[in-house]
C-alpha cells in the first residue's frame, strides 16, 4: 500500500477480457508472508452490496468501500475465487510481486493448499483509500524502471518504493508498466493513450512523475525496426506536459537512463543511444516540465555515459538494482514534489 486508509475500495478490470469475468467470493486482508493473511483482518468485498460480481468484457468494477484499515506501506492478500475459466485475463506482466493460484474456493483462507506461484497480478488494477481530503497524491506514470523490473521480488524494492519511504506526507502511486512506451502500442496501450485513465482518474492527484522513451528508442531494434525519432519523442512528451497542465497537474520528467550494455539483441542500436542524448537534452533544457528528474545522470558510468553504473546494474545491462533504484528515487528533489 502506497498510503493508508480507514476503508480501502478494490478495482477489478476485465478491460482486454473477451468473455464476462465471473468473480464468486472477493476478500481483502493483510498480509502475514507469502500467502498466508492475518487471519483477524479478514474482510469480505461486496460490489453494489452483493458478495459477488460479473464484469463484462472491456469493462472495469469497483468494490464497495469496505471498514480495513491500512498503513501506508503494508502489504494485504486480495483474494479472489474465480468459479470458471476466465479467458483472457487483464493482467500486469512483471509487478515484481507474485501472484498464488490454486484450486478451489479458498478466497477466505489464512493459508493456500496447493499453490502455484505466478509472476504477474490478474484483474486487480488498484486498491483505493478513504484517507484526508487534503492528502497529496502523485502518479509515477511509465515503464520498467517505475515496475520495477531488476529490483528484488517481492521485497517491495522498486524505485516508487524508496521514494514513498522518503516522503514524509502524501504518497506516490506506481502506474508503472514494464516494456510500455510513450508512443506505440504494444505491452499496455501506449502512454499518450491511457494518460486519462491511469493519471488523471487518480483521485486526489496533484503531480505526475513520468519516465518513458527507453522501450520506444531500443525495443524496436529488436524487431529490426528503426527506433522512434527525436521529433516524434519530443512532440510525446510535449503533448504529455501539456495534458497535464490542462489538468492543472505539476510534471515532472525523467531523463532517459542508459542502455548500451543491454543483453537483448538489437537494442542498444547507435540509432536508438542517439536519440536518447538528444531527447534527454531537450528534457533538461525545453523548459516544458514543472521539474526534472535527471535519472540518466544519477545511474550513467561516468566513463562510458551510455552504460549504467556497475553497481547499479541488475545484469541485463539496462534494469536498475535496489541500489539503482534507490539513486532514481533520489533524483527527485521532495520541496518540488510537495508531498
């Protein structure tokens, strides 16, 4: 949990289901470890009162407001008893948390029998707080390096987390999606595309913290396909800024991070590292933002600048460490972000 509540509300999405999504039982808790709960907190979800729910294909739910409170930073189970096959599921690819699954109805369980452990969230797209009407919120809006990807598993390690432990007022909501990009669908709608949905739907939202531009300038080339221009990212994140101002939301970007030692064949291209100083020069100097996060800075070697730091290397040569991710959060200067 990003920040606390008296009450939490959770949202379920059927958005890229095909077939109605069956829902029998819905429970929330917090967490003991791994997959078992602390069995006295034990809440059961209704949806329009009732303790079941269907959600059409395309379509989103959100559960009635139910009395679990919760501290910002713990950890809950939301449980979910799923009575027939689903189809294709809506679902987050690499949260760097896991997902159990087992047979049966054991949605009010402390503890699963049988458990397979997947590496991804299904259907649940949020979980929302009853918290001060004054308290300050903002979005971390991008790709892998806001997922987490690289960091450790489960351990809640990502770069949004070690800005949350930062923050002494107000929190950060982590609408990261690995492998997502500024301007082309592919892994999650591009960020032009689901800006309404997944930044300016966030009630209580003042400011909004992106970092794009690395999956649109690299994973193109593993395709053998010319990465993104400078004119095209720039015009994205100009666009972005400008939507945001026009909701009266503070933006603050991050610079592209470094990539060249990237593993993946046909990523880190002489095309795509081009692009990316030039970009990132726009973005410390354009003037469209209401601050700068300059990531690519803060993780670069200093020796050989389109390389990440040894020792924030996660060892693919392009995700960041805890210790990585733990210099991407301190990029951000706290009196900007006023929370």
């Amino acid at each position: 949990m990003a920040g606390g509540g008296e009450q939490i509300r959770i949202h379920l999405s059927n958005r890229y289901g095909r077939t109605p999504l069956a829902v029998a039982e819905a429970r929330a808790a917090g967490r003991q470890s791994a997959d078992e709960t602390v069995a006295e907190t034990d809440t059961v979800l209704r949806f329009a009162g009732a303790g079941h729910v269907t959600v059409l294909a395309g379509e989103e739910v959100v559960s009635d407001p139910a009395d679990l409170s919760a501290r910002a930073g713990a950890e809950l189970v939301l449980s979910l008893h799923l009575p027939q096959d689903t189809g294709l599921a809506t679902y987050s690819h690499m949260p760097a948390e896991t997902a159990y699954v087992a047979g049966g109805n054991q949605a009010g369980s402390a503890s699963l029998s049988g458990t397979e452990q997947v590496h991804g969230r299904f259907y649940v797209t949020g979980v929302g707080v009853l918290t001060a009407e004054n308290a300050a919120v903002a979005v971390a809006f991008g790709d892998s390096w806001f997922a987490g990807v690289g960091t450790t598993h489960g351990a809640n390690q990502r770069s949004v987390d070690a800005l949350n432990r930062r923050l002494e007022h107000g929190w950060t909501v982590n609408q990261g999606i690995a492998g997502n990009r500024l301007l082309t669908d592919e892994i999650g709608e591009h960020a032009l595309a689901r800006f309404e949905r997944d930044v300016l739907s966030v009630p209580g939202a003042t400011r909004v913290l992106v970092n794009f531009g690395i999956n649109d300038v690299g994973l193109p080339g593993m395709l053998g396909l010319p990465p993104a221009t400078t004119d095209t990212l720039m015009a994205g994140f100009a666009e972005l800024a400008r939507r945001a101002h026009d909701a009266d939301l503070a933006i603050h970007a991050a610079t592209i991070g470094p990539f060249a030692g990237a593993v993946y064949p046909g990523h880190n291209t002489p095309e795509g590292l081009a692009a990316r100083r030039r970009v990132n020069e726009w973005i410390r100097t354009s003037g469209a933002f209401d601050a700068v996060l300059d990531v690519a800075r803060a993780v670069e070697d200093p020796d050989r600048p389109d390389h990440l730091r040894p020792e924030f290397d996660s060892g693919d040569g392009m995700h960041l460490n805890d210790a990585g991710a733990r210099a991407m959060a301190a990029t951000v200067d706290l009196r900007a972000l006023s929370l």
